[in-house]
C-alpha cells in the first residue's frame, strides 16, 4: 500500500507500545500525513538514500524513527514496495496531538527505528473495527523547505 492510501487508512487503528513499566498502551491514531518519494520535495529522500534515510528505502510496515530538532523523536511506518522511499508520518493519537508529543507519551525513541510493525513485541498497529465518520485533509505542517507543489498537496490526514 503506498503512503497515500495508507496515511488516511491508519486514521482510527491502534498504536500500541508494550514496556515493562506500563505494560500494552494502545492510542488511537487521530492524523497522518504521507511523504512519497524521491520526487517529493518535503520526504526525507528527496536527495536520495543516506544512511539516515535508507530505512524509508525499505519494505512497509517498519517504523522510521527520527531525531527532529535534536529533541523531539518523531515516528513514521514505512509503506509501499522496497526500493521506493515512502512512509506515513503519526502526527496525532488521542489525547496527543504533535509528532513529539505522541512519541514521548507512548515511550518510543530512536531505539524503535526499523521495528517491524508486522512482528515486534514491541510496537505495532492494530485494527479494532473502528471506522471514522469523516476524514479531513489539508496541506502537510512544518514543510516550509519544500516547493511549493509538494508544500500545497493535502496530504495531511486527521479526524477532528
């Protein structure tokens, strides 16, 4: 599944992170937004695969977890086929609203980046039946370096 069909498809699944302390805690995902290829002028491999990057180039349904501002870790599952960087990045769960905010919450750092969400005991995304009644889009935040092209796309996904 590319990042733009599955950015508004995880709108309403279940984040959940497993940890000793707290045990399983599961937030429902409130916003996405996709990132889609070299050619994408606000994705993290638009100048192509580097060693932070090369997750992105991988198969989906890994996590890409990044150091933003040095401070923040901000969390992104890695969609569509290997080869095409890709990936939907978790703006938003219930109760928490900022990439950073989220991530901090629910325990995930950089030691998550290439968890496969697929098999991991650790994180992973689950479907408990919920449907959205409506979806709303707009144009990516924070994306200011882009062109504008990319920076106008609405690919922002969120439930209000």
């Amino acid at each position: 599944m590319s990042a733009l069909e599955l950015a508004p498809y995880l709108l309403g699944k279940l984040l959940c992170v497993s940890d000793d302390v707290r045990g399983v805690v599961k937030s429902r995902i409130t916003e996405t937004e996709a990132y889609f290829g070299e050619e994408d002028t606000a994705c993290h491999a638009h100048k192509g695969k580097t060693p932070r990057t090369e997750v992105l180039y991988e198969k989906g349904g890994i996590a890409y977890v990044y150091l933003c501002y040095g401070i923040h870790s901000l969390m992104n599952v890695i969609s569509g086929p290997e080869g095409h960087p890709e990936g939907v990045l978790i703006r938003g769960v219930e109760g928490f609203n900022g990439p950073g905010k989220l991530t901090k919450y629910l325990g995930i750092d950089r030691s998550f980046n290439k968890e496969d969400l697929i098999t991991s005991n650790r994180i992973w995304i689950e479907d408990d039946s919920f449907v959205p009644d409506v979806i709303h889009t707009s144009p990516r935040i924070g994306i200011g370096y882009a062109t504008k092209e990319y920076i106008d796309k609405p690919w922002r996904f969120f439930l209000k």
